[in-house]
C-alpha cells in the first residue's frame, strides 16, 4: 500500500479521458454495435430512446464512483480486494464474483451467436436451424485456433478493433439518421411485402425499469477494469474520469437509441411479415439498417469489424476466465500450466458454444437481463448503502490526517 502512494496521482483531463475510454471501450462491444441491445432496452419503447441511456449511464458513473473512490482510498487495484472491504463481510465478495462470471459466459456466448448471425446475413442465409449451428460452429473453431495460439495478437489487435467498430459505428449511425426512411418504408408498403408498419411497445413501466436500472446494473462489468484503470488516478482525476465516462457512454448509447428508434416499426414490421432477407432482421438491426440503405463499402466494412469484434471480444474473455480459473485446474494431478488452461479454455468454450444456440436476442434479453436483476441488489444498491457511508469516513480521516501533518509542519516553517 506504501508503494502506491509514490506514484505520480493524475488529475487532467486527459488522464480521465484516457481512463474513460476503458469503460467505454467495455461497453461499446459485438452487443452494442450490432443494435441488438439498443433495440431491446431502448429504441422498441419509443422516443426515450434518446433520453433513458442519459438517466442509466450518468447513474452508473455515480456507481462506478464510489467503487473506484473505495479501491483509491484503501490502496486496492483489483476488483476481488474492493469488493471483499466493501461488503460487510470477506467473503461476501464471492456475489460479484458470480455476477462476473455469468456476464463473461454470457458476453462469449452473444458473441459467438452475433458473430454466427452476421456471417450468415452477410453471406444471404437465414440464421436458423442447421445454418445457425453450422456458424455458429466455425465461429467457434477460429476462437479455439486464436485462444490456443493467437491470444497474443488478437489482445494487440483488440484496440485497433475497437477504434475500427466505434468509427464505423459513428459512420452508420449518421448514415441512419440522415436516411429517408419513410421513402424507403413506404417501398415495402407499396410492394405489398408489409401491410403497415409496426407500433413501439407502449410500456412506460418496463422503458424506465429496463432501460435505466437492468442496463445500469449488467453494465457494472466495467467497475472491474474501471479499478485497475484508475490506479495511478488522483480522487480528483478519478471524479472526472467518471463525468466524461457517462457523457461518452450516455451520448452514444442515446445517438444509437434515436437512430434504431426512427426505424424500429419498419424493421419490426419486415420481420413480423418475415420478408425474404429479413426474417431474423432484428438480431442485428444496425447491419439491416446499412442492407435497407444500400451503401455497399459501409456494410461490408461494418459486418468485417463486427464479425472480428465479436471473435476479439470472445478470444479475450476465454482468456481472463483462463487466468482466473487456470490455478485451480487439479494442480497436483495436472502440472503443466498450459494444459490447465486449454482444459479450463475448452470448458468454457463449450458452455458458451451451448448457450450461443440460444440467439443473440435471448442471450441479451434473459443472460444480460437477469444478471442485471441480480446485480442491481448485489452491486448497485450496495454501493449506496455500504460502500459510500465508507467512503465518507475514510475521506474524513484522510483530511483529518492532512491537517495533522500540517499542523506539525507549521512550527518548523515559521522556525
């Protein structure tokens, strides 16, 4: 803990910015990029859309504060020692634990199904049955060949890939937003392949419950990198990194939530009449919306980065549940170190490659979703009634300790 002290503290805003693009890097993964999430939590309520991710991501920058805050005030850089003190007993840590776990197999599963889906959109085929299997089954034996031999490269590569799909990202939602959509829906009505176009779920209820509270809460997977990122962080730098972390997650999340808003009942309408080529258009709407406006090079780029996106997301993820698990893998049986970790690699691939089946639709809606409940009174709420009350003590003893110091101080200065 001493030694954590003589590092340099920053505090620009250059520094928070850096730190911010941790969790934004964590949140804008394969699930937002391809639409799906915006889709389900936001864009199929209505217009607020574009002002419910303001109200979950700004929350969760206040969660995300206080966790940081304890981690800086106590010397920890990882999660495991931060929730051990946070909660009112050790070993009560193992909550977050789970909810980790979950949320990666859960990530790795919607990711190998995302990836599956895209491939076979970009190729003309229905993701179903066989189809679906069979992608989902090639996806999986590039992520066995990376996690075994190209998990170096692939973390190398995996900033690259994410400044790629955020830029693209960018590109498409602009591209969405400017398009005509009412000429391009009234198309389909004319032609007689839709009769008319869908309504938005009209449940005010489930928008603010879904949208603001279970998105805040499976979103608490960046509390985790959010600690390490902040080690060399000043408190003041720490607060800063959390302002510019929710306007960065909340603005874009709201720019995509207001752009699939606008073309929501047309996607969901191609779907429900299942159009040809469109039958399963929902399970990545932000590639549909590029098909439905016709800019070849955007939707070939875009479904190429999503596609490694999705393949960097899982290789990374295999990779952190190797390095956690891989210690305890019969290390007195099994000695070898890389076989641990293939086994635990394979094991996890297997359950994810289970899961994948499921869809990306209900991997999002039941996975993310229920994960969410159980991190809202495991992670969220705690957070307020345990962790900041902790916080308020330790920075009044670390004021009171200042004062002290420079009480002792001012006799030999005035010397």
């Amino acid at each position: 803990m001493g030694e954590k002290k003589s590092i340099a503290e920053k505090s620009s805003w250059a520094a928070a910015f850096t730190v911010a693009s941790v969790w934004f890097g964590t949140h804008v993964g394969g699930g937002f990029a391809s639409g799906n999430q915006v889709i389900q939590y936001y864009s199929q309520y209505g217009i607020t859309a574009a002002i419910y991710p303001l109200f979950s991501m700004g929350i969760l920058a206040v969660v995300i504060g206080i966790y940081t805050r304890f981690a800086k005030l106590n010397g920890f850089n990882n999660y495991k020692d931060t929730f051990r003190a946070a909660y009112p007993k050790p070993s009560m840590e193992i909550f977050f634990e789970i909810f980790y776990i979950v949320i990666i197999l859960a990530a790795v599963a919607s990711a190998v199904s995302g990836a599956g889906n895209v491939l076979t959109n970009f190729l003309g085929l229905e993701y179903a049955g066989s189809v679906k299997v069979i992608a989902n089954l090639i996806i999986v034996a590039v992520l066995i060949i990376l996690t075994i031999f190209g998990v170096k490269l692939v973390i190398a590569a995996s900033t690259v890939l994410s400044i790629g799909i955020i830029i693209t990202t960018i590109i498409m939602v602009i591209t969405g937003l400017a398009a005509n959509v009412d000429a391009i829906a009234q198309s389909y009505l004319d032609s007689g392949a839709i009769t008319e176009l869908s309504d938005y779920t009209h449940n005010a209820g489930a928008a603010i419950w879904r949208g603001i509270f279970i998105y805040l809460s499976f979103q608490c997977v960046s509390i985790a990198p959010m600690i390490s990122a902040s080690e060399e962080m000043s408190i003041k730098g720490m607060k800063r990194a959390s302002i510019l972390g929710g306007l960065m997650n909340g603005i874009a999340l709201a720019l995509s939530g207001l752009m699939l808003y606008k073309w929501y009942p047309l996607l969901n309408a191609l779907q429900q009449a299942k159009v040809s080529g469109f039958e399963k258009c929902l399970n990545i709407p932000n590639q549909t919306v590029l098909t439905l406006v016709g800019i070849k090079w955007i939707l070939v780029m875009f479904s190429i980065l999503l596609i490694c996106a999705f393949i960097s997301t899982c290789v990374t993820l295999v990779y952190s549940m190797v390095q956690r698990f891989q210690a305890y893998c019969f290390p007195k049986t099994i000695k070898s170190q890389k076989l641990r970790g293939v086994i635990i690699g394979a094991i996890t691939i297997a359950i994810c490659f289970s899961l994948s089946l499921l869809g990306l639709t209900n991997i999002i809606k039941y996975a993310y979703g229920y994960d969410g409940y159980y991190a809202l009174f495991v992670i969220v709420i705690p957070a307020f009634i345990w962790v900041l009350p902790k916080n308020r003590k330790l920075m009044k003893e670390r004021a009171a300790a200042e004062s002290a110091v420079k009480e002792e101080a001012a006799p030999a200065t005035n010397t």
